[in-house]
C-alpha cells in the first residue's frame, strides 16, 4: 500500500468565511456575480462529471485524448520525482500521467489539491490501489492559495488541467501564473490544459447541453446557498444563460431572473432583489489564443517546451519550463 498523507491547509470554518465574503461582495455589486468555486459540493461535483460525458462537452475528452498521446514524451522531457496536480478534483486524467512517470522511472510522489476533502480522499484511495509504490500527499486547500505548502524534495511538475485557467480574469491569471512561476526553480514544469478560441456555434453548446446538464449544474449554486447560507432562492425562478463575449473571448455563464423578486440570505442578514431579467454571472471561461498564452507564461517566468493542440485545434495542452 502507497504512503498515504493528508494536510489539510483549509478549514470547513475557513471555507464558510470565505463563501460568506463572496457571496456579500457578489451580490452587491452591479451587476451580481458569484464565483465558480461554490460550483462543487457533492451535487454539483456529480453534475459536473456528468457533464463532462455529454456529446457537446468536448473539453474533457479532447484533453484526455491529448494527456493520452503525450504522457510519456511529458515524463522524459520533466523527468519529474513529484507531480502536483492542482484542483484536481477526481483524478482522472492524471492516472496517465502517473502511469507514464511510474514506467518513466523518475516519478515518486503525487501530490493533488482539491478544496473538497471528500473528492480528495476518494482519489487517493483509487490510485493508492493503482499505484502501490507512489508517496501520496493530498492537500486540502484553495488552489489559488496553495503553492506555499507544496513539498520540494525533489524535481516537480505541477498540473493545472481541465481549463480552468480560464476561470480567472486577466488580472488574477497574471497573479497566478507569476505564483507558480515563483514556486517552482528553474527547470521544473508546469503542465497546463486551455480551451482555444474557436467557433462560437461549437463552443457555446458545450455550456448549454440540449439534455439541460449545464443549467442544472448553474442552478446548483442557488441550493449551495440555501443550504449553507440559509438563503431562499428559487432556483425555479431563474433560467441558465451561456453566451461568448467576443470582446473578452471568454465563455459567460449567467442566471437570468424570469420574474422579479426577492431573496433573503440569513447567515448575512442580507436581502437582495431581482429585477425581472436581470443576469447573476456564475462563471466565465476564458478560452486562448496560442501567442497570448504564451505570453502570459513568458511573463510569469516560463519558456515553452511544447504546445499541443487535437486535430481541430480546440484545445491545447502546453508545457512550459521554468526559466
């Protein structure tokens, strides 16, 4: 059985506090937002995985396919004794890449983060079955707020997949990207999955499933409110919006009020009205073009080892070296 450690750098208390600080300051503001990482309780976990199987969902797959073609060229050229897996969620597509670094030889330790102590501990359970030999070290943290208590005993790679670099404004992207750069030495890696910008007539689709996945999954972080934050929303009364925003080339998510209404919020002693048709955003999902993405690495500090793209070039899975 593999060495099994968890650190928990979050606290439940600490993850309330800061739900609370968001949903005030997001609600409040003009126009109203919330941010994605309340997405994810064990509902909207479920909802995502199911999204991820839909035919108009091509990110995941298209990533794997990727991960699957170049797993072993990554663990030659890293040579890495420590893959971090930031937001890694279920690990799925990672077992590639622990495979190939296990057969590689270099590869010793697998270190995910997740916010999700549960999503966490399944994981590892999983690939400590797999992978008997592999040290595990889950951490239990926000990964925008991590990379200080990564482990450095030895060469690292760190892995930011599924595209949710995207996830960020420009402005958190650079901060972030400059946080991995300063946490790593040279010559270490950072694996990185983005979506590409493409057709919107495909793209958009992939946000607003025919089967209704992706407005269930939306809709899901009403309920988060309700049952952390003793709030009443009626999910009933808001309807999902997934549109391209061509001047930020970035994927919004909103939820459209279909009447007007009021919700109150009582863990913050806090009422909110809805103007019929008004939008709460949810998330957006930027998605890149190849020489702005490589621009935001250089200037965080990185060279570009490879960029590869599928076929139709949706995707694009890139590795970058720490200069």
């Amino acid at each position: 059985m593999s060495d099994t450690v968890l650190d928990v750098h979050i606290s439940p208390e600490r993850l309330l506090e800061d739900l609370r600080a968001d949903v005030r300051q997001g609600l409040t503001a003009s126009p109203k937002w919330l941010s994605p990482k309340w997405f994810y309780d064990a509902a909207g976990s479920e909802l995502f995985e199911k999204i991820t199987e839909l035919p108009e969902y091509y990110p995941t797959r298209t990533e794997r396919a990727l991960i699957e073609a170049h797993a072993y060229d990554i663990a030659e050229r890293t040579d890495a004794a420590i893959l971090v897996e930031l937001g890694s969620g279920s690990s799925e597509k990672t077992r590639l890449l622990l495979a190939a670094g296990v057969k590689h030889g270099s590869l010793h330790k697998y270190v995910p983060q997740d916010v999700s102590p549960s999503a966490l501990t399944g994981a590892i359970e999983q690939i400590s079955q797999e992978f008997p030999a592999l040290q595990l070290q889950g951490i239990v943290s926000d990964f925008t707020d991590t990379l200080q208590n990564l482990p450095a005993d030895g060469r690292r790679t760190i892995a930011f997949l599924g595209g949710t670099l995207g996830n960020l404004i420009p402005e958190e992207r650079a901060e972030f990207l400059s946080d991995i750069g300063g946490a790593l030495v040279s010559d270490e890696f950072l694996l990185l999955g983005v979506g590409l910008v493409i057709d919107p007539d495909v793209l958009v689709p992939a946000y607003d499933d025919a089967a209704g996945v992706t407005a269930s999954f939306n809709a899901n972080v009403l309920s988060v409110l309700n049952t952390r934050l003793g709030a009443d929303f009626d999910p009933a009364k808001f309807a999902h919006v997934a549109l391209w925003n061509s001047e930020d080339e970035w994927i919004e998510m909103r939820l459209r009020a279909t009447e007007a209404h009021h919700v109150s919020i009582a863990d913050l002693g806090l009422d909110i009205d809805f103007e019929a048709g008004e939008e709460l955003r949810t998330e957006i999902s930027a998605k890149f073009r190849r020489e702005g993405i490589e621009r935001e690495l250089v200037d965080a500090g990185f060279g570009i080892d490879e960029f590869w793209t599928d076929p139709q070039d949706r995707f694009a899975l890139i590795l970058a070296r720490r200069s």
